[in-house]
C-alpha cells in the first residue's frame, strides 16, 4: 500500500480564474514598484502577468485591490513562464496577515459562487474582477 493514500492528500485551495486581468503592484525588496496583472488567486497565491520576469524565490510585496480597499501581502515568487505578451509569474503567499486571509477568502467564495450562478444560467464567463462593484 502507498505512504499516500487519499486521507494524506492535502485539499487544495480553491482557485478564481479572473476573466478580465486585475491591476496590481509588486514591491521589491529595495522599494522599487513594478506594474503586473493578477489573472488567478487563491489564498495560497496566484498566477501574475509582468512585462520582466523576477527571479524564482524573490521576496515581494503584492498589493491587490479587494472591494474598495487593498491588501497587501508578503509573497515569494516562483518559476516564471514565458508568454506573448511579457511573463507569466506564479507567486505563494508568505505572509498573510489573518484578517487578508479573511478578506481573500470570502471575495474568492463569492467569485466561485457568481460563477456558479453564471454556469447554471447558461452564461459562459467565469468571474470578472476582485473589485466587487464591477462584477
């Protein structure tokens, strides 16, 4: 019998595929600010589009617009990809305050239930932004 079984699976986060990219900042380390756009989100992480590649295991700061204010977590970016328009760079959370989490998880249930609603209407998007007075 294998060492893992299905109760030693961890369950993964549910993930929001956005149908239209979000506009967030990286900070770096040294300050400087780099534009990119959220196009995944979980609370665990996501998945960002920039126009230059970070390094995998850079330490950043993500500021990601929820509602009508910002979170602004600590995060560490992960092997970047290549893609048509610049890079995609898939990051993991490092540092999320309890009340981010919070914040990340009921904008995340409520994009996944908007989408449910839309897939049983017949609709064909999935959720459109984490700003929830544009969805």
């Amino acid at each position: 019998m294998s060492k893992f079984s299905k109760g030693w699976l961890p369950t993964r986060a549910p993930r929001v595929n956005l149908r239209e990219s979000v506009p967030v900042t990286i900070q770096l380390e040294n300050g400087r600010q780099l534009p990119a756009k959220l196009h995944k989100i979980s609370v665990t992480g996501g998945l960002l589009e920039t126009m230059t590649y970070l390094e995998e295991r850079v330490r950043v700061g993500v500021t990601l617009p929820i509602g009508a204010s910002f979170v602004r977590p600590k995060a560490e970016m992960l092997f970047p990809m290549w893609s048509t328009t610049g890079y995609l760079q898939p990051f993991r959370f490092t540092g999320l305050w309890p009340e981010e989490r919070q914040i990340l998880q009921t904008e995340i249930t409520e994009l996944l239930r908007q989408s449910v609603v839309r897939s049983a209407a017949g609709l064909k998007s999935g959720p459109n932004r984490l700003d929830r007075e544009s969805c």
